[in-house]
C-alpha cells in the first residue's frame, strides 16, 4: 500500500475487446415503426427514482437557482429597495396590481406565481413575523434605520396586511372543506404565515389610521386622494366580510359585501390614477421559497377581470343569505343546485362556505338536527303520519315495547344514512366536473345502502305490523320505504351523471342518441317507481282518514309527488326527441364524426366504457349491450315513425317543461312561509326558461330533417326511403357554454342547408 504523501499514478480504464459499440439508430428506428398508434412500451424497472433521476439539472426550466453564462452579471435576487419613496399614483398601481393578483390567487394559481411575486409583501411575511410590530417594511435594517411616516410605510403597508389577512380567511376557510388542489385552490403557503394568530382589530385600526393619515395631506391631488382612500376602505370592509365567516347563521346580515359591491365602481373608475411600478413585483421571489417545483411565470390578469371576479364573488355571497330560511330538503336541495349551477360557478371561497353552512356540528343550516333533517325528507315523500317517524318513539323506555325496538332501528338508520344523504348536497359545491366523478363513486355506495335498508324494512315491518297491500290479481307486497326512498336517490344520481356527461362534452356525437335513450331508460324507471311510492302512500292515507292532523302532511307529499313527477317526465320527453333525431341523423350519415380512423374503438366498447359507473349495480339491472344496441337506433322503425316518435316527444316536452315553471322552484308548505329567496329563484327560472329554449331549436331542427327527409322521398311512393342515402343537410353540435348551446345538459344540433357542391 502507497504511503499516503506519495502521488499515485494515473490509472488507464481497460475496455474489453469484446465490447464493440455500434449504432443502434436504424435497428431502433425500425423496431418502433412496428408499433401501432397508442401502444406503449414501459420498462418495468424504469421507475419513478429514474424518471426524476433522468431531469438535467442546471436547467433553466427546472433549476431556480441557475444562471446562464450570458446572465453572469445578474443577482439570484433583486435590487429593488422596498423603502423607496412612492408617488401616490404609484402606490394607487401597486395595490391594483396587489389586487390583480390576490383574484388569481382566488381563480387557482398558486401563491408563488401571484401574490409572492410582490417584494413588499416578502419583506412583511419573512422572516415570519413574531408579533404585529414585526410586520414592517424595514425590520431587517439596522435599527437605527427608522422608517419615516410617509405613504409606504403608512398606506401602502396598511393595505398589504389588510390583503394578507383577507387571504388568511380564504385560505382558512377552503382548508376546512373538500376541495381539489390545484383544480380549484392551491393552499401551499411556501413555509409562510397569512397572520391568522393576529387580531382582526389590529388591521382595521392600522386602515383606519391610513385613511386619517391621507385626509391630512395636503399636497396630494383631491382625485388621487380618492383613489388611494377608496381602496383602504374597500380593503377594510372586505376584511369584516370575511370575519362574518359562519357568523352569518346568526347576524343574516351581508351588509359589508354589499358595502364591497358598491365600491367596485370607484375603483374601476379610479384605476387609471396609477403609475407603473413593474419592478415591485418579481420570479425571483420564488428561489426562496420553500418549493418543489420548477420555476414558473407570473401568473397575470387585467384589473377588468379582477374586478368581475369580485363582483361575482359578492353577488355571490350576497345571495347566500337566501338559502339561510330552512323550509324543507326538497326547498334545500333546490336552493343549493340554483345557486351553484351559476355560469360561471361561484367562487371556491363561497362553495366552501356553502359546504359549512349546509352542516356544521350536525345541525342543517345551523337550525336542524341532522336526524330532523333526514325525517322531514323521509315525511315528505315516502312516510308521511308513519308510526316510524313519531317522536314520541324516543319516550319508550321498556325494551320490549315495540315502540322502543323501532326507536332503535331508526336511530341506526339515521346514524347510518345522513351524512351519505347531507353530502349528496355538499357536492353540488364540488367544481363540475368532481361533482361527475364523486357522484360515480358514491352511488355504488347507495346500492350497498339500499340493501342494509330493506334489511331494516324487514325488521321494522315486522314491528310495526304493516299490512300487506293486495292487488286485484290476488298478489301482496309492502312498502319497503326506507329501501324505496334510498333507491329514489340512487336514481337522482343516475340521472345526475347522464346529464353531467352531456354538460362535460364526455359523449362523442355517435354516442349521443344512445345516451339521450339511457336517460330517458332511467327516467321511465324512476317514474315507475315514483308510482309505486304513490300507490302505499294513498293506501296508508285510506287507513288513517280518521286521523285530520295527517291531512296537511298528505297533501304536502302529494304536491312533491305531482312536482317530482312533471319535472321527470319533462326531462323523459325531451330525452326521446333528441334521441329520435339523433338517430335520423346517424341513419342519413350527416352527424359530424371523428375525421381520423378509431383503431381502439368500437359501438360495444363505448357502450361499456359509458356504462362503467352503473356495472356494479344491482337495481336498476344493467341493460345488455344488444338491447341496448337495438334501442338506441330504433332498428326495425322507418323514418316515418321515426320522426313522429321525435315530434310528438317534443311537444310533450314543452308542456311538461312550461308546467314545470309555472310550479316554481319551491314547494309551499301550509304550516310554514314561502322560502324568500328572489334570486336564487331567479336563477332557477333562468334554467328552466333556457331548457324551454332548447325544446324549441329541438323542434325546428326536428322539422328541418322531416322536410329534407321528404323533399328527397318519391312522390307516391310507400316504400321506405333509403337510409344510406345522405341527405343535403349540414349538422353542427354547439359546445356547452357557447352561443348556440341553449342549455349545457340538452345537445341540440343546428342544422341547417348545405352548401351544394361545386365538383363535376
């Protein structure tokens, strides 16, 4: 062994002369042309460490800390001295751009890429602060560096913890409820503090000083003044606002968003006041964060838009004081969807807070216990004057009097089924496109709830001692209610999926006649169910008529059943006239399809694909694919019966629809006031009147294709008209959200005269 002082020798590497490189290229190249499109290739052994090991370091894209060789001459941070003097106007810029990007924050984009872009709200949030004095612009200077009372450290530090705080509502807030990170709200702070530990009244004073301080100056323009003093106040009430929190339950006061709402014209108004001051705002800010991810670009968004946002979140919020007066679950239910269907959907900040309100320490609304809220739904629409819902049940103390066992029984079913049904509601405050895939999953677990619920309909039959409902053909069966009202929401779901596809563009335009018939497959079963519900419910009327007290509860059941029972058959109607000229337009090979060849893709394989969240349920039974196959294009109907089928379904639907509107959102209850909720009703007519319009364009396009259809028929001829003969028509299937699109769940296609064609 060498000494250790002693330089060793270099050493050679020996490479084997069995080892002979050579070009792979070709070989490689051929091998990947055999390939098909869409196969894949994956070493089983290539796993994620390689993957993240494969990233090039020192890349501009990927190192934060990385300068190029022509950027040797520049810093990892920036110059800007955050204790330089502004001019008003400047300041009025930065707290527009401050506000700019606090809306982006709320739209989604993370914090790095927005509100921590800002140099001044670096210096003010790190180092964390230890106590509200920390909060200075300057804190890190020697301390005989004071800061002198001018506009920045007066005003313009005001208003950065005054946005700080707002964003710690937020923030706090949308952390409580499910969201989707990313999707809807990125929570990463950066290893910073939104101040939540310091008292609201800490900020409201240091505004409130601000506000005093500008009154005092002299010097400054009167309109500038304004401008900044406008801002403070609009900062100062946004912060009480979002105090209120879940307060509202109790105040039912949204006075200070109103307050919000009118200010925003006077910062529109004033935004022209402000001088740029583009380098207070930088990437560079993001080397210091605690981050995993690569480098990204500021996010940026006019202060137009910034402005519509909060206006929308306001109005909003606002209107979130409608839903507060409890009248029912059918009224609940209806409020919430009104207001959460809003184009576009309400802020996250607001669906969060939707979610809170709905239950919060098992109280609906903070009113109801959660059991009350399950019997009333229960009441309502399956066992209204039941002896299982009577409170006095809860006052039987002997174990075995009947009463106290069903007593038992009913509590376990609460326990068991009301944070299933309450989160039926909360995911109306999911984004749209969660709301599908929650509900895809959840309703496998409402065909596991409807089994242990016929299980319990069993034991409680039995101690009830119901008696059996005998048909004039000599058969018998109950009533099995608690399993009926379970698949009653299993089959909400259905169609809550179906329609959500429409809405969500998930359905290719071959796949939207088989669709529009699986809805109106499953609205057909609901209403058969709905009738079946009906039947026990007179027949348990006719039992009781001695009873008066259950007159008002029969008739409220019967006015939800007469609702329900429109608005499906509504939804049944316009289903089968789509679907009918769907199929027309299949059959004369004018519907618009994929250009390129689907080498993975056929007619059975789509159908499972779309049937895949309803494979594992028992009830309703999956429909095989060949009857599926065969209603969805009406095989053996010519196109005579066709369009008959389409324009008698139409007008069914119109009328359906029209006395859909004329009943209102609400169900009026006898013993109680009208839900007062103006727009939220609104909101809800707005639907209603634009599926309206959609019958409409439905029926005009129906009559379109029944003239093309006849123009191209022999005269005097009653043989059929060739189906593969393509008609001179030209089909167009709006996007949801568009112009021509007049509702997201009803697809109606514009058709209108081809162009003839030029060619010889």
């Amino acid at each position: 062994m060498l000494p250790n002082n002693q330089a060793r020798a270099a050493t050679t590497r020996i490479v084997s002369q069995s080892v002979v490189p050579r070009d792979i290229t070709e070989k490689f190249s051929q091998a990947a042309s055999t390939l098909k499109i869409g196969q894949l290739v994956k070493d089983e052994y290539f796993t994620l460490f390689e993957a993240v090991g494969a990233l090039e370091i020192m890349d501009p894209k990927m190192d934060s800390g990385y300068l190029a060789p022509d950027e040797s001459g520049q810093s990892l941070e920036d110059d800007y001295d955050v204790l330089r003097e502004l001019t008003p106007e400047e300041v009025i810029w930065v707290m527009d751009e401050l506000l700019c990007h606090e809306v982006a924050w709320y739209m989604g984009h993370p914090l790095s890429q927005t509100l921590f872009t800002s140099l001044h709200l670096d210096k003010l949030l790190w180092p964390v602060p230890r106590d509200f004095e920390d909060t200075r612009f300057g804190r890190c200077r020697p301390t005989g560096d004071r800061e002198e009372p001018d506009i920045v450290h007066i005003v313009l530090r005001a208003y950065c913890l005054g946005l700080i705080k707002c964003c710690g509502f937020v923030h706090a807030r949308v952390t409580k409820e499910f969201y989707y990170e990313e999707e809807d709200f990125s929570t990463q702070l950066y290893n910073r503090s939104l101040l939540s530990d310091f008292d609201t009244h800490l900020f409201v004073t240091l505004l409130t000083r601000a506000i005093s301080w500008i009154d005092e100056q002299n010097a400054i323009d009167e309109n500038v003044k304004h401008a900044l003093k406008i801002r403070l106040e609009f900062r100062n009430v946004f912060i009480l606002g979002l105090q209120q929190d879940t307060n509202i339950l109790q105040t039912r006061s949204m006075d200070k968003f109103e307050s919000c709402l009118s200010i925003l014209p006077s910062l529109s108004e004033s935004r022209h006041l402000g001088k740029p001051v583009p380098e207070a705002f930088s990437w560079k800010v993001q080397r210091k964060l605690a981050s995993t991810v690569p480098p990204r670009p500021m996010v940026r968004i006019s202060i137009e838009d910034a402005l519509a946002h909060l206006k929308r979140l306001y109005q909003d919020g606002i209107h979130l004081n409608q839903l507060l007066d409890y009248s029912g679950p059918s009224n609940l239910r209806a409020a919430v969807w009104a207001l959460l269907s809003r184009k576009p959907q309400p802020s996250v900040y607001i669906r969060s807070l939707v979610q809170t309100l709905i239950m919060s320490k098992s109280t609906i609304l903070g009113v109801v216990s959660a059991k009350q809220f399950i019997y009333d739904e229960l009441a309502a629409l399956i066992l209204p004057s039941n002896i299982l819902l009577e409170a006095s049940l809860d006052e039987t103390e002997v174990p075995s009097d009947p009463r106290f066992q069903i007593a038992q029984l009913m509590d376990g079913f609460v326990r068991r089924f009301t944070q299933p049904f309450v989160d039926t509601l909360r995911s109306a405050c999911l984004n749209r496109c969660r709301i599908r895939r929650t509900v895809c999953h959840t309703i496998v677990d409402w065909d596991n709830l409807q089994m242990e619920a016929e299980d319990l309909d069993e034991q409680l039959r039995t101690l009830s001692e119901e008696p059996p409902l005998e048909f004039p053909n000599g058969d018998t069966t109950y009533s099995y209610p608690l399993s009926s009202w379970t698949y009653h929401q299993k089959l909400i779901q259905f169609r809550l999926i179906l329609q959500l596809g429409f809405e969500l563009s998930i359905y290719a335009p071959e796949e939207l006649a088989g669709m529009y018939w699986y809805l109106s497959h499953i609205c057909s079963t609901h209403l058969g169910h709905i009738d079946r519900i009906r039947t026990f419910v007179v027949s348990a009327a006719k039992r009781n008529r001695s009873n008066p007290a259950s007159y008002s509860t029969l008739r409220k059941s019967f006015l939800l059943f007469d609702r329900i029972t429109t608005q499906i058959v509504a939804i049944d109607a316009l289903a089968i006239s789509l679907h009918a000229l769907y199929v027309l337009l299949a059959r004369h090979k004018i519907l618009p399809t994929a250009s390129a060849p689907q080498a993975y893709s056929n007619d059975r394989l789509r159908y499972e694909l779309r049937m895949k969240p309803f494979l594992h349920i028992t009830l309703p039974e999956p429909v095989p694919y060949e009857e599926y196959s065969r209603e969805a294009t009406l095989q053996g109907d010519s196109d005579d019966i066709v369009m008959e089928r389409a324009t008698r379904a139409v007008g069914e639907a119109r009328k359906a629809w029209e006395t859909t509107l004329s009943n209102g959102p609400f169900l009026e209850d006898s013993e109680g006031p009208k839900p007062n909720a103006p727009a939220i009703e609104e909101d809800w007519k707005r639907d209603v009147k634009d599926t309206m319009r959609a019958c409409i364009g439905a029926s005009i396009a129906i009559e379109t294709v029944k003239k093309a259809i006849l123009a191209q028929k022999p005269r005097n001829s009653k043989q059929p008209h060739p189906q593969s003969q393509p008609l001179n028509l030209r089909v167009e299937i709006p996007e949801p959200g568009s112009k021509g699109r007049w509702h997201d769940w009803w697809a109606v296609p514009q058709i209108v005269q081809a162009q003839p064609s030029t060619k010889p």
